[in-house]
C-alpha cells in the first residue's frame, strides 16, 4: 500500500498528517515553527521530518519506507526546502512537492477554486481558480503589512498609545486600558521597558499573542480603543477580498451560498469584533457585485490540504470527502 503525507507549517506550530490511498487518517503528529524565514532553512527542515518520521511510526510505517508523496503547504515557503530535504533527507519521500500556506486550506476544504484569507499571527489571502491560477494579496510579513493580523492588530493599539504619549497623532480613544493591558503582558513599567520587546528580543509570536488581551478587553471591558482595533482588524481582511476580488470567476460569485470565503487564523475567534466593518466593506466598497456571503472556517488542518495537493502534482488520485473539514462562522446577503 501506498502512504501520502501532508504538512501544515506556520510561525507557530507544524502538523503532519499520513493519508492512505482511499484518504483515511491514519496518524498526526506536531512540532514547532517550521517558517524558514523565522528559524532558518536547516531548522525548519529538520523539524518536518522529525514530526513526518514521527507520524510514520505512529500509523506503521516502516522507517526505511519512503512515503509516496509528501506535500508541504508551509508559511514562509521556499522552494530551495525541496533541495534541503533530497540533500539531508532523500529516503523520506519519493516526491516533495510545496505549496504556500493557503493553498493547503483551500484543498481541505473544497475540491474547486475559492478564496482563502489567513488572519493568524499575519495575514494573507489568496484566490485559487479551478485550472490552478493564484491571484494573492498580502502575506509579506510585518515590515510591508500583514494588515488584520494578530501582530498587526497588537501593534496597531501599541502604536496609538505610543503616538498620544508622545503627542505626535491624537489617540481616538483612552488609552487607559491598552497602557495597563501593556504593562501587564509584557513585565513592563513603562513605554522604554517596551524597547526590549522592539529589538533585543524581539518575537513576532509572541508580540501577535498581545491580541488575546486586546480581544477580551474588547469584548468584556467594553474598551472603545480595543474595539476600534478590531474594526480596523476588519476592514483590511475585507479589502484582501476586494484586492483578488477582479480575477473571481463570476460562477464562484454568483453561486447559491453567494461568495465563499474559507477564514483561518486565531484571529478569526473574535469575529463579533471584525464583523460590522468586515460586511460594511465588502458591502460598500466592492466594485463588483457580491450578493451574499459565506465564510467557512476549517475544522480539520490543512496538512490534509497538502497531502492532497502532493498526490495531485504527482498524478495520484485520493478521493476524500471534503464535507465534514469546515464549519459555518457567518452567512449573510449583501
């Protein structure tokens, strides 16, 4: 029998799945970063065969068995990984075939083209056609962007507070909140304790994970700043829509459940946040026609989406059921 994997890698965490040839799971295993651009080339390959060679023992494989195929859809991916692994890894398998992030969320969970917008620790978003033609927006990382995204929404509060301290730019809200959120997270007494956390050890992670405070603060302190993050949060993933939105076929568009948009990331927990800009967007500053939407949120990794897209550029056929990989976050008309 033949054996398929399939990674998921991102900044913070890397799964790994083994599918048989009629697509059953038949192990899991996870490890950490495995973002090249984070940890380095070496690192982050040597982190996916661990966790791949530790997902083989778990599902029976032999050691000396190469897999089939291996799909990597992976943050940060670079095409140089599928050098590194024939180098240090050529038993591991017969063809290694990568992807970008999204891609593997789309295959999980539909088998046609649809929209993917990623708002984790960053953001991106990609339109993926039915012949395979990518059309991207963001995913550049924290210098050019990665508007919506945790690090971005953390940063984005830090900043107002900042700017009204040193009188540069008005905040439009108090601060109050975010200063003691601040000072609470980061172990520090004030705005110079920050400058460790902004160069000598600085970490994106751990800097996107300041949004979880923002979020409850938001939700259950009723904090005006928090919220008006959020909202902004919002309508910049709604505008990555609208950035693809010119190369969506009108099929997609105008389909029964209106235009479906697969949403990954943890940021996309605090829905209730981003919604009212998120529509208020799509509804008021598209320049095409959306008559309703669909988002979907994947319930299953999207290391399944890579083990599927790896057997399909290598000619293998997996039939799966694709029913059960997503849930229902919000439809709506427009």
């Amino acid at each position: 029998m033949s054996f398929y994997g399939g990674v998921e890698g991102g900044g913070t965490q890397t799964s790994a799945v083994i599918l048989n040839e009629r697509g059953e799971e038949l192990a899991w295993a996870y490890g950490g970063c495995s973002n090249a651009y984070q940890v380095g080339l070496d690192e982050a390959t040597d982190t996916i065969n661990s966790i791949v060679e530790e997902a083989k023992k778990k599902a029976g494989i032999p050691a000396e068995q190469c897999l089939k195929t291996l799909g990597l859809c992976l943050s940060g991916a670079q095409e140089s990984m599928v050098n590194k692994f024939n180098e240090k890894y050529p038993k591991l398998s017969n063809s290694i075939v990568i992807h970008n992030d999204t891609l593997g969320s789309l295959a999980t969970v539909c088998k046609g083209g649809g929209i993917v917008l990623i708002a984790g620790t960053g953001s991106n978003c990609i339109y993926g056609s039915e012949d395979g033609k990518v059309t991207r927006c963001g995913g550049w990382g924290p210098f050019m962007g990665d508007e919506g995204g945790a690090w971005w929404i953390s940063h984005r509060a830090i900043k107002y507070l900042f700017d009204d301290d040193d009188n540069l730019n008005q905040s439009p809200a108090k601060t109050d909140a975010v200063r003691k959120l601040m000072h609470e997270y980061f172990k520090v007494i004030d705005n110079d304790g920050m400058l460790d956390h902004f160069y000598t050890n600085a970490s994106k992670t751990f800097f996107a994970g300041f949004t979880k405070l923002l979020a409850e603060a938001a939700t259950n302190g009723d904090d005006s700043l928090c919220k008006l993050v959020f909202a902004e949060a919002g309508r910049d993933q709604a505008k990555h829509i609208l950035a693809v939105l010119p190369a969506v076929s009108n099929d997609l568009l105008e389909s029964h459940d209106g235009l479906q948009i697969i949403c990954v990331g943890s940021v996309w927990k605090s829905w209730p946040l981003l919604k009212d800009s998120f529509v208020s967007c799509l509804k008021h500053e598209s320049k095409r026609k959306i008559s309703a939407i669909t988002l979907l949120r994947p319930a299953k990794s999207s290391a399944i989406g890579a083990a599927l897209l790896g057997s399909k550029d290598c000619a293998e056929v997996i039939e799966m059921d694709l029913t059960n990989n997503s849930t229902l976050l919000h439809k709506q008309a427009l």
